[in-house]
C-alpha cells in the first residue's frame, strides 16, 4: 500500500496558508483594532480575560501566556487571564449549575467595567462562550470574539474577527496566529509606539 502521508501534509499545508492569507488579508484592521483596544485597557489598569472549549481552552491559555511573561520583547508582564485553567471553579460551577456557566461566573468574580474577553471557538454551539460573552456585556467589559462562519458568538461581541470556515485544526492554527498578532500589536503601541495609543485613547 502506498503511503499517502506526503500527500496529507502537502494538502494541509496549502490548505492552511490559503487560509491565512484570506483571514490576514480581510480582518487586518479588525485585529488592529483589538490591539488598540488590549493595550487601552492595560494601560488603564484593566486586564484581559479568556475562554474557550477544548482545543481553543489551549489556544487562551497560550494567549494568556503571551502577555503575561512576553511575546516578541522584553516589557513589564501584563495581566491576562485564561479562565479554562482553575479545573476546581469549573468542576464546581458545572455540578451546582451546568457547564454552560463554567466562565459566566468567573466572569461576574473576576471582570470589572473596562476589562476586555476575549471568546475563542470554532463550533455553532457554544453556550459556555456565549454566556461568558453576555455576562461581560452586563458587567462592562469590552467583548471580542475569534470564531468561524457557521459560529454565532461573533453576533453577540463587541468585535469579532471570523474565520472562513474549515477543518477545525486549520482554524485553531488562525486563531492562535490571530492571537499572537494581537499581542505582538499590543506590545507595539504600549512600548514601542505610545503616541498612535495616546491619540487613539484621546479621541475615544
């Protein structure tokens, strides 16, 4: 039998850097502006929270990694939350309530007005990440969403920068490159370029 594995990699490979091109190309500015809103809201003292299911439960806590150790320089650690990772609040909330609320409520504990979440996922159902985005909403916070077309998450956030639809490994590739952008702009207009930050938050 021959082995097709060359094959499969080839075809991953291309299917992954068509879609790169396509999502980096329509949602650059969203993802500028996600940055400029991050950095705003670090720079006013708030932070970042994160949510996402399975492999996107990964994809924030690498995120979250990203700005508070570094992601291309060296700067101050900046604070940002996966709320994937505390295995007992969510263990608890999803035997007294259900898995739905497992971020909703470290939302209410942990969010105040002028924090930003940031919801990841790649399904069309996704309650969890829906009514962490809705809490957010309620308690103030700035709501930004990295999905994919058939999701519906990107209807319920402030900003949403969407993936045309794929396998979801490719996807979940996007979503961290989308994340690491994000971070690596952040850092830009904190550190390297204040004054683009200073005006942006002036004229806001």
């Amino acid at each position: 039998m021959k082995d097709s594995a060359a094959v499969i990699i080839a075809d991953h490979a291309r299917e992954g850097i068509a879609l790169r091109e396509v999502f980096f190309r329509t949602q650059a500015n969203l993802l500028r502006e996600i940055a400029l809103r991050a950095a705003s809201c670090l720079a006013k003292g708030g932070k970042i929270l994160l949510c996402g299911n399975g492999g996107n439960a990964a994809c924030t806590q690498h995120i979250a990694a990203e700005f508070v150790h570094r992601c291309s320089m060296d700067r101050p650690a900046l604070p940002a939350i996966a709320l994937s990772t505390n295995t007992v609040t969510m263990t608890s909330v999803s035997e007294a309530l259900d898995f739905s609320h497992v971020f909703s409520r470290q939302v209410e504990a942990l969010g105040r007005p002028g924090d930003m979440l940031i919801g990841i996922s790649c399904s069309s159902d996704t309650d969890s990440i829906l009514i962490a985005l809705l809490t957010a909403k309620r308690y103030g916070l700035l709501t930004v969403a990295l999905d994919q077309e058939d999701s519906i998450i990107h209807s319920y956030s402030d900003i949403a920068v969407t993936v045309p639809n794929a396998p979801v490994q490719i996807v979940q590739e996007v979503h961290l490159a989308a994340g690491h952008i994000i971070c690596r702009l952040t850092d830009y207009y904190l550190f390297e370029n204040p004054t683009i930050l200073s005006e942006y938050i002036n004229n806001k």
